[in-house]
C-alpha cells in the first residue's frame, strides 16, 4: 500500500512539472522580452543655428544611441541660439520633464539680472530658475577676441569709433558676450562705436569686404587648453589668403564683469601655431557650456543621458571634432552638489568621475 501510495505521488509531481514547466518558461521569456520591448522614451536637447558645430556632434550622438540604446531616444532640435534656449526653457513648462537645452555658466548666472540696461535686449526678463548642470561640453571663446585686417588695431580698446561686426543677439557668445565686454570693460557702447549684429560668418565676410573694421571670433577647447576647435568663420578668414591680425581679451575686462554680475568667465592663453598666422601666445576670454536641465527633469532620464555619453564619447571623437574635447574632466568641471542633476551625479560617482570636478572653480548661482 505505501508502495503504491509513493508512486501515485511521483506520478502527480510530475504531471505538475509536465504542465507548469512551460508556463515558467513562457514567464521568463515575456519578462525578457518585456525587457527589451520596454517604451522608448524621447530627451529633446535645444541647440544653436545649424553649422555650430554643436549640432552635428549631437546628431551623431543620436544616431549612436539609436543604434545601441534599447529605450532613450536622443533628438536634437536646432534654435536660435542659447539665449533662445532659456528663455524658452523658463517660459514654456511643458519642456520641463522631456528636455534638455545647452547653455553656459555665465548665460545661469546673468539670468538673474535680465531686464538690466546692459541685458534688455538680450536677456528682456529676469530668469531665477536654479538649472541643473547635466555635463559639460567645451570651454568657449566665442566673443571674447577679435580679428581684423588692420594693423594698427591691437587692443579691444582700440575698437572704438570703429564698424565691429558680431553676432546674432540670440547668441550668447557671439552676441552677448561680446557686447559686455566692449560695455562694461571697455566702455565701447552703440554710441561711441558702430556695433553690427550681423552673425558670425556674416560679420567675417563683411570685414572681408571692407564694410566693417573687425569680426568677433571664437573656438574652443578642453579644462586643459589641450584641443582646439577653431571655428568655421576662421577657417573663413584663412582661406581668404589675407594677412590677418588678432586682437585678445585683457584679464582686467573680465575682472570687472565678474564683479559687476557674479560671473565666471575666465581667460585661457591659446598656445603659439594654433590659430592661422598666430605664432605668439594670444590671452582670450572663456566660459563653459553645458547641457543642462530644468531641477523637474527626470531623475532616471539625467542619470541615462551621462551614462550614454560617457560610454560613447571616445568613439564618437573618431567622427566630430566636437567629441574629441569631451573627457571625465570636461563633464563634470564646474559641477558640485548644489548645482548638478541628482540623476548626473549618481552617475558620475558610479563611473568614479565625481572627484575630479575638485580641480576646478565651480558654477556658482549669483544670490
């Protein structure tokens, strides 16, 4: 009987086995599946104008993560500038969680001061939104130098009374920043000088054609000033075989701007032979860009935005300038606790990084 009553038992164990094995089975395989079929979600990133340069890395950005990312969509959206980029960023909420904008430390931190005299027509309104820091891009110095064909310009000081092309005021370097500079640390105004905001390229070519007397200009680098991305209205200018002069940023200029509205622009000395018929050291203005979010932006979507970049940036390098000055330092320079993304710091501490932004001044938000 007991003998009996032990075979019936096996018996049902595995008739159990027989029937509930494959639903196990077909568990595991639809959780897997599940896995890999999980909803893409999309990060829009606001850019600049076509032909930035920044646009074309971001686009191979997105292509690479199309291809290997098995949820994040990457989509790049061209704009104005990044002027256009804040402003739009604080006045349209709906951004808030699915966007990531680029911009710089300085543009942050002059927020607070929208609608003064000297930012009325760049920035019209105060922005008080303390933007999280998602990582770093490049070390700027678009206009912060300048180019002429006349030999006896030398100094910024020198500019005025003279027909100065810059760029567009919906872009922050070319435009804005130049426009500080001449105001504030020289005392070059609409007034005493004629101040054309005409585009980079635009104000290059005029200078070519002797309608204006200098060009602001612009390139940039890494924390290290060891890679240099010289800018498409340079490489302008140096292919029209014209003797060409340059004219640098003086540290008291930035000095006062600081001081004034609780920047950090710096300077950096761009090395002998980087720039066309330049073999002397030539002192330039600097600020950092970054791609930076609303704080509403999603924790989950920051962390994998740094973790993606992180992992494809070397090779992406191969293909774009832009990529060939993006290191751990360049992504968390200027970044600490306060103004960096939860989900960006969680990330770098995973890939070890987070240490190194200690070698650098942090972005501070003006009070």
């Amino acid at each position: 009987m007991e003998q009996r009553r032990t075979w019936r038992v096996a018996r049902l164990t595995m008739i159990g086995l027989v029937l509930v094995g494959p639903l196990l089975v077909l568990w595991a395989l639809g959780g897997e599946a599940g896995a890999q079929q999980r909803k893409p979600e999309t990060v829009t990133v606001l850019r600049c104008p076509l032909g930035c340069g920044i646009v074309e890395g971001d686009t191979i950005l997105g292509s690479f993560v199309a291809k290997e990312h098995p949820w994040l969509v990457y989509q790049t959206q061209e704009t104005p500038g990044y002027i256009y980029n804040v402003r739009e960023m604080a006045q349209n909420k709906t951004r808030w969680k699915t966007t990531l904008f680029g911009t710089e430390d300085t543009i942050i931190q002059l927020g607070v001061h929208g609608g003064s005299p000297e930012l009325q027509e760049f920035l019209p309104e105060q922005i008080k939104i303390k933007w999280k820091l998602i990582f770093g891009e490049a070390w700027w110095t678009q206009g912060m130098w300048y180019v002429t064909l006349d030999p006896n310009l030398k100094k910024i000081a020198d500019l005025k009374g003279k027909r100065i092309g810059l760029g567009l005021r919906a872009q922050s370097d070319w435009g804005m920043d130049a426009r500080l500079f001449l105001e504030i640390g020289y005392g070059i105004t609409s007034k005493n000088a004629d101040i054309r905001h005409l585009g980079p390229v635009q104000a290059s070519e005029a200078m070519l054609d002797g309608k204006v007397d200098v060009a602001v200009m612009g390139m940039g680098t890494d924390p290290f000033g060891k890679n240099w991305l010289v800018a498409g209205p340079m490489r302008l200018l140096e292919a029209s075989g014209r003797k060409l002069y340059y004219i640098g940023m003086d540290k008291e200029a930035v000095e006062k701007v600081n001081a004034k509205y609780g920047t950090t622009y710096m300077t950096i000395t761009v090395p002998g032979g980087t720039l066309p018929q330049r073999s002397d050291p030539l002192l330039v203005g600097v600020d950092r860009g970054y791609t930076s979010s609303h704080p509403d932006f999603p924790e989950h979507l920051a962390y994998e935005v740094v973790k993606t970049v992180a992992k494809l940036a070397p090779r992406m390098g191969e293909l774009n300038a832009l990529w060939k000055v993006s290191s751990p330092e360049t992504m968390v320079n200027g970044l600490t606790d306060e103004n960096a993304h939860p989900g960006a710091i969680r990330a770098y501490k995973e890939l070890g990084w987070w240490e190194l932004r200690k070698q650098f001044r942090p972005v501070t938000y003006p009070q």
